[in-house]
C-alpha cells in the first residue's frame, strides 16, 4: 500500500478498489446477459489471464458474449499482472492496441 499512497500522495484506503469489482457485479451480470441474448460484441477484445491465476477463464468468459477474442496467459503469473509484471502486461496491450 505504502507505493499507492506514494504514487497518489493521499492515503491509502486498503480494499476500496478491489471491492468494487464485487459492487458491479449485478450491472456486470445484465451487460453480459444481454450481450448473449442480442448480439455477440463485435469488437477486439484482449482477454488477459495469469498462468498461475485466472489462465484461460477471461477468454473463456469472454467467448461467451464476443467473437473477437484475443487468448494471452501471462507465463509465471498470477491474478495481480500489473504489479506483478508490469512491463510485460504493457508490452501486450500496446501490441494488441496498435
């Protein structure tokens, strides 16, 4: 906590971010039902999973509602890959954004 307080030069508040995955996850769940229900996403997507986290469970979640799906398990990696390997997790997303 103590680099995010550095990096944001405020303090900290532990857990408030990370619950806000858990907050959203009724909007989350109607998004995703309707996207199945109407029409599959369209777009690039670049689903990203830890070899040692979440693995193919992104891509594999995402080919549910999207076509374009583009698969990347992060080698020796868990489920926090941007602080784990931040300048691999960067290296992808430019590659897959250019």
């Amino acid at each position: 906590m103590s680099r995010i307080t550095e990096a944001n030069g405020k303090p900290a508040r532990p857990n408030r971010h990370s619950f806000e995955y858990y907050r959203t996850l009724d909007t989350t769940a109607e998004y995703v039902q309707r996207w199945r229900d109407q029409a599959p996403l369209t777009i690039p997507v670049l689903a990203i999973g830890g070899q040692c986290g979440t693995g193919t469970m992104p891509a594999d979640t995402m080919r549910l509602v999207a076509t374009g799906v583009t698969e990347l398990v992060v080698p020796q990696a868990g489920h926090f890959l941007a602080e784990e390997v931040p300048q691999e997790l960067t290296k992808y997303l430019l590659d897959f954004l250019r």
